[in-house]
C-alpha cells in the first residue's frame, strides 16, 4: 500500500477502514486541529459538541475523585475516537478525556456523526467493535490496577502508548504519569528507574525514550496483550456486516 501523507484523515484506523464510498461522505465534514498536551477534550457531564479522531496523539481517559486525585481508565490514540458516549445515547461521560501526547486529530461535530451512525452501515459497525475493545482495555487496566506491581502497570502504560504511536519516544513528566497510574510520584520514580537500569528506556527532561521494547513486553503482566490482542481482533481484517 502507499504510504499515507502527513496529516492525512487515514492515518486514524477506523477512517481508513471505512470504504471509499463512506470515507468521502465523511471527509468534507472533518477538521484538522492541534491537540497541545494538556489539552481536555472534554469534562464529566459535559455535553461533547465534536468527537476526535487522533492520528499522532494520545488521549488518556481519566476517573477524577472529589478530591482531585485521579487515575487513567483508558488511552486512545490512532487506533480509534475519543467522544463514544455520542453515538452510544449517553450524551455525556463520567470521566474526563486529556491529551497524553501532543499531536493532532480530525475533529467530527456529534450531530453529524450522529446522523451517520443511523444509517447503520460501515461506520457504524466499526465504532461499536471499536467500542467493545474500549470497553476491554478498561476492564484489563482496574484489574492491573488492583493485581499487578507498578513495574507491570508502568510497563502496560508505555506498550499501549507506543502501540498508538509511530516512534519510540514519549513527552510525558513523572508528575503526570503519576496521575495516570493513580499513584504516588516517588512510586513512579522507582518504577521508571528500575526500568532504566535494565537498559528498556532512557529517561530525561520528562523525554521517555524506548530502547528495548522485546524486553518491556517480557516483562509486562498479561494485561498488556489482553488489549492488543483484541483490539487487533477487532479493527483488524477485512469489514464484513452482521446478516
């Protein structure tokens, strides 16, 4: 296959498995925007005007305590959407979706997206089966939470967060993947030095860079290819619809 230009709608995996026909009924209304890191998509309760499809970002959905602690649920990069609850009927989310790693996304009003999931074709079977692997991943990642060291939840983190990247390297401060993990800093500090003394990554100025990703995954708990492997059962292969 060609390769697919920068910033081009096909490089989000559920665009580019839509059949041309549907992609170009769909790619007029999409809007190219920045997504700076940092950035919240949206907030708990909070009606979602447009849905995103990331093509070189990372989004983490996050669970926010009344206290302010908070802990990641879920990521979301190129392999799928931020905004699930639009077309699902719940119109709002209890938890907050935040960019993980800056980069850029096509922005889809709710309303059309809305209007193109009652026609119940391509698209429409391609959100819910990429909402049954959501729905997976956020399941794997309470029961890693609750079972495995903060070695294995720091190892998941970073091969669910390469999966959804092009290269090997990640801006993100221990401060903020604290907050992801829903756990202490100094936990983290550990972890990301145990992890840089076996040579898997380098670590500097809040600059994560992957070096040995064969080792990451054997040292990875199950949890991490519960998620790959159905999300690639899932969004992979050919698109046939349900007789």
């Amino acid at each position: 296959m060609p390769a697919i230009p920068t910033n081009d709608p096909r490089q989000n995996r559920l665009l580019a498995a839509l059949p041309a026909d549907q992609f170009e009924h769909v790619v007029g209304h999409l809007q190219l925007v920045e997504m700076p890191l940092g950035m919240s998509v949206y907030e708990s309760g909070i009606s979602q005007e447009y849905v995103y499809f990331p093509t070189d970002c990372i989004v983490s959905l996050l669970y926010v305590m009344e206290d302010g602690a908070s802990a990641e649920i879920a990521v979301v990069g190129m392999e799928g959407v931020v905004g699930v609850s639009v077309f699902m009927g719940g119109e709002t989310m209890t938890n907050r979706a935040v960019v993980q790693s800056a980069g850029f996304a096509y922005r889809l009003r709710s309303k059309v997206l809305r209007e193109e999931f009652k026609l119940g074709q391509v698209l429409q079977y391609l959100l819910l089966r990429y909402t049954q692997g959501l729905i997976t991943q956020m399941c794997q990642t309470a029961v890693c939470n609750r079972h495995h060291t903060l070695d294995q939840q720091l190892c998941r983190w970073l091969l669910l967060s390469l999966d959804r990247l092009s290269g090997n390297e990640l801006t993100m401060t221990q401060e903020l993947i604290a907050n992801m993990l829903g756990v202490r800093r100094e936990g983290v500090t550990e972890a990301a030095g145990n992890l840089q003394k076996a040579g898997l990554i380098r670590y500097a100025r809040g600059q994560i860079t992957v070096l040995d990703r064969s080792g990451l995954e054997a040292r990875v708990c199950e949890c991490y290819q519960v998620v790959k492997t159905e999300t690639d059962r899932l969004m992979s292969g050919p698109v046939k619809l349900p007789i």
